[in-house]
C-alpha cells in the first residue's frame, strides 16, 4: 500500500515554507480557522492527481511570492515534485516523479485520491452539475480515457454553442458538431450508466452498515437508453435543433444529465432528513475508496478535509475505525474521536 510520508511546501497560499510528516495510517491536522490546514490537503491532492480542487495553479500561489513547489515522498523512496513559475512563457507548472519530467501530470503517474470536504455534504441537494462532477471525477480516476471524451465534449459543445448564437447557421454548420457531440455525449453517458450501476449494486449495504437501519437507498442515472445510443444521441440534437437555435444552446445531451438518488423507493430529497444525507455521502465516499481499490488493486489515500463538524458523533466514530487506508485528516477542533490519533498542529 503506498502512502506519503513526507509533505513539503513553499510559498503555498498562506505557507511561506512548512514540512510534515505523515502517518502511515491517520494523521490529524489541527489549527484555527485560516491557519493552512486546507492548503495542506490542497498540495497532496496536486502532488498526487496534477491539478488542485479549489483554483488554478495561479490561485495557489502565496501573495506577491515569485513561484511555489510542493515535495512528496512516499513509501518505498518514491519522490515527486511540483514547481509553478508564473514568469515562463511556457512549461510553468513542472512535475518531476521518479526522476521524471512533464508538464502535466500523465494519467499513469497520479495516484487515486479520495477527497471529503464539507460541499460534499451537499451532493443531494446541490445543482446537476455538482452530481455530474462527483461521478465524472469519480469515473476519470479508473478510466484516463474518460477524461479525454470529457473535454472533447465539452470543446464541441461550445463551438456548437457559439453557432447557436449566430444569426445565420445553416443544419450543415450544426451537423458537424452534431457528430462530435454523439461519438463524445454516447461513451460519457455509457460510462456514467455503467458506474452508477456498480455503486447501486453496494450502496444499500453500505448505508446500512453506517446506519444501522434496514432502509432501501439507491441511486439512477437521469437518462435511461435503449440500444444505438450513439444514433440516439444525434437523432435527438437534430430534432432539437430548431429550439435550440432559438434559446441559443444546447438543451440536450449528458451536460443536462443528473444522477437521481431514491430512498425508502420516493425522491430522496422529498424525504429524506439531514442525518440520512451525510450518511448516504459518507458511504459513497467509502464505496469511491472500495470501487478504486476493486478495480485498480491501489488502496486510494483520503483526505478528509473539516468535515468532523458535519457529522455527529457515531459517523465520525465510524470514518475513524473504518480502516480504509491512509487518511489525512484536517478538523478545526478536536473531538474526542480523533484525540489519541497522530496529531500536527499548525
């Protein structure tokens, strides 16, 4: 199982320069609001999937410092480095594992992550979009291939877009983005139909298992396809497109996609309370960690970012003796749970 040992940072957000060292299995970071805890996070998750969660590369960058780099090492003396230098023209953000060199971080070097933060707890509630990351990130993480139908998509929906936005567009103009959009929208929508089929297989038990309960949680794609979807797809943005010439965008396709969560067989959110949200988010988060460990034989490192406060004493007590892995921890406060666990305070 590979896990960090060794973090370092430099001129990251709010740290000027910090090192830490890590446990192998839980490590908590205490410290008051503002103090860097989600930074820390923030620099595990680039050193390890290439890309922050919260902002750009140049988001990342301490106020008025000339660059940033993030050092990880883990187990079996593996090393990675990342630099940011916003002043070169090209080649800004650097990553070096291993001993070799990139300037993004290819899909054979990322290490899967499990990340819990405290708009997660949100998922149900929240918009389409926020549901359609959660799976698409998910999904990206097992499938490098997916990634790249995703931004293949999401380029010829805005060029089809941006012809829906002229006055003049002629059927042949849209017909060519038609085709894109249906090769693209029908892999994306199989794969998201395929994933969400496996976690229903096992979020019911693992609701169960938190919860205690004998309830019945499920969770569906949107959009249910029967045979060529592909042909379906492209039938449906040529039958759509007058309309969409007049609302001036694309009204169909797996960018208007949800994923539907059922409870007790109703709408969840019709029913369901605060308590039953945070356990069914805290149980896809730990079928995330099982489903990637299922599939690529690598336990995922989590990081639980200040996401104790959210959660009442037996689901803390529960993410604690859950035993997934290596977990980093960032809490504000110290409950009694996490007390007598390796602890840095910042």
């Amino acid at each position: 199982m590979a896990v960090v040992k060794k973090l370092s940072v430099q001129n990251i957000r709010s740290h000027s320069e910090l090192s830490i060292v890590l446990s192998p299995t839980i490590t908590v970071i205490t410290g008051a609001n503002g103090s860097g805890k989600t930074s820390l996070i923030e620099a595990l998750y680039i050193a390890l999937q290439g890309s922050s969660f919260k902002g750009s590369d140049n988001d990342v960058l301490r106020h008025e410092s000339p660059w940033w780099k993030i050092d990880v090492e883990l187990d079996e003396y593996i090393k990675r480095s990342v630099t940011f230098n916003p002043s070169l023209e090209s080649g800004r953000k650097k990553i070096i594992v291993d001993d070799k060199t990139m300037y993004r971080l290819l899909p054979k070097y990322k290490h899967p992550v499990v990340l819990f933060e405290p708009d997660d707890l949100r998922l149900l509630h929240g918009s389409p979009t926020r549901r359609r990351q959660f799976i698409d990130h998910f999904i990206s993480q097992l499938d490098p291939m997916y990634q790249n139908a995703l931004h293949k998509y999401e380029r010829a929906l805005k060029q089809r877009n941006n012809l829906l936005k002229q006055q003049y567009t002629t059927a042949d103009e849209l017909f060519a983005w038609d085709i894109t959009l249906s090769e693209y929208g029908a892999y994306i929508i199989e794969k998201r139909i395929a994933f969400i089929e496996k976690i229903n297989s096992q979020l019911n038990d693992a609701y169960n298992i938190i919860a205690k309960t004998k309830d019945v949680v499920s969770i569906h794609y949107s959009h249910t396809y029967i045979g060529d979807i592909k042909q379906k797809l492209l039938n449906d943005l040529h039958s759509h497109s007058g309309r969409d010439a007049i609302v001036g965008f694309t009204s169909i396709g797996p960018h208007r996609h949800d994923v539907v969560f059922q409870f007790n067989y109703s709408p969840a959110l019709s029913v369901i309370s605060r308590g039953e949200v945070r356990t069914i988010v805290l149980a896809l988060k730990f079928l995330e960690v099982d489903i990637i460990e299922q599939i690529t034989n690598i336990k995922p490192i989590i990081l639980l970012d200040d996401v104790f406060s959210e959660l009442d004493d037996s689901r803390q007590k529960y993410l604690m003796d859950s035993q997934k892995g290596q977990i980093i921890i960032t809490s504000a406060h110290t409950p009694e749970v996490i007390k007598y666990y390796y602890s840095i305070k910042l």
